[in-house]
C-alpha cells in the first residue's frame, strides 16, 4: 500500500509540470462561495488576480460585506496548484447594527488546471462589537 501511495505521489509532482504557466495568470477572474469568513457565515464572492500574486477579493453574504487583498507566493515561471497566502480584509457585519472589523488570513489554495479552486484558511478576526479572535473558512470557486 506504501508503494502505491509513494507512487501516486510522484505521478502527481511530475504530473504538474506539464504546464508552463502558473494557472494563476491564466484564470485571472473567479466566483465563489465562502463559508465562514469574513461575513461569519456564508458568503458569495468575486475574485480578480493582477498578478500571480495579487489577488482582490470583493463579496457579500447573509450578514455582512467584505473587500480585501491577498498575496499569493510562487513564481510565474513554477506551477503551484498549491499555492500559501496571506491577505488583509475589510468587513462589514449587519448585525445588531453595522459592525466594521478587519480579517487577517492564513491559508493556502488549490488551484486545478481547468480552474476550479478550494481554499482553506485560518485567520484572526477582529469587530467592533462582536468578536475578536482566532476564525476560519472554506472557499469553494471557479475560476476562469
């Protein structure tokens, strides 16, 4: 069984380097749902990326509003379907009045080489009213 793990493994690192371009110039708009985050709960999102590494991030959910930049690490010249990032996030909670807050993540995302992409992050928020602390979420999108 470790053989077949270690060699499925290997198929895969080599796999990616058939592409030359780092999918993040080639997707450079994206849709996508959130979970949790910066609206604390569900979110619909817009994403643009400038470069392979900066990435705008503008979206809306049942309780709040959010606008923020990531920053992507890699390469254009190396292909990162796996790719870490760190970003700075303005957000807006309508909750028992409008509750602005800043969204500091961690995380790192799966990019797919027909664009679809899943993100995982851990993060500290900080409202004025609600909450300060350690957060999280998941994003599930396409890009094209």
């Amino acid at each position: 069984m470790k053989k077949i793990v270690l060699l499925f493994l290997f198929f895969v690192h080599f796999s990616s380097f058939g592409q030359e371009i780092n999918p993040r110039n080639e997707f450079k708009n994206g849709f996508g749902l959130k979970i949790g985050g910066p609206t604390l709960a569900l979110a619909l999102n817009y994403n643009h990326f400038f470069t392979q590494n900066i990435n705008l991030e503008l979206g809306a959910g049942l309780i709040g509003a959010y606008a923020g930049v990531k920053y992507y690490f890699g390469t254009a010249d190396k292909v990162m379907r796996f790719a870490p990032y760190v970003g700075a996030t303005f957000t807006a909670i309508f909750f028992d009045g409008v509750n602005p807050g800043i969204y500091l993540p961690l995380g790192v995302q799966l990019l797919s080489k027909n664009g679809f992409n899943l993100s995982l992050e851990a993060s500290y928020l900080s409202t004025h009213y609600l909450y300060n602390g350690p957060f999280g979420s998941i994003h599930i999108g396409k890009n094209f």
